[in-house]
C-alpha cells in the first residue's frame, strides 16, 4: 500500500513538474502564436493547444487510479 502511495506521489510530482515544459513545446509547435509561419489551420491549433489540458487530466487519472488501487488493497475502499 505505501509503495503505491510513493508511486502515485512521484508520478504526480514528476508529471507537475513537466507540465510547464509540454506547454512550452506546444506554443512552439503553434508557431509561437504567429500562424503565417506554420501550417497549421486555426482549427488544428486550438486541438493542439488542448494537448496541455489532456496532459494535466492524464497526470490526475493516474494519481486516483493509483490512490484507489493503494485504498483496495488496505480494505478501505470497498468492491
């Protein structure tokens, strides 16, 4: 139970900590918010642009997921 605890904790931790770096790239892979440089359409940026709110929504699913995993396996969490 208190290794998935620690997992959890540290894939949070690590996935936090590299959020700003994925949204970095992203703003350069939009073309650094100029679109006459790349070729991507308004419509591909704004899905591109929503790769950063898909990441942060990965880093929480696998915090619960490994929080409930640790939670079964201590009898606290029933099913």
């Amino acid at each position: 139970m208190l290794g998935n605890l620690i997992g959890g904790f540290i894939t949070i931790l690590v996935g936090t900590v590299l959020m700003p770096t994925v949204a970095d790239a992203i703003y350069v892979a939009t073309g650094s918010g100029n679109l006459s440089n790349t070729n991507l359409t308004t419509t591909s940026v704004t899905l591109l642009n929503l790769t950063t709110i898909f990441y942060a929504l990965a880093i929480a699913a696998a915090g619960i997921a490994v929080g409930t995993q640790a939670l079964r396996e201590a009898g606290l969490l029933g099913m």
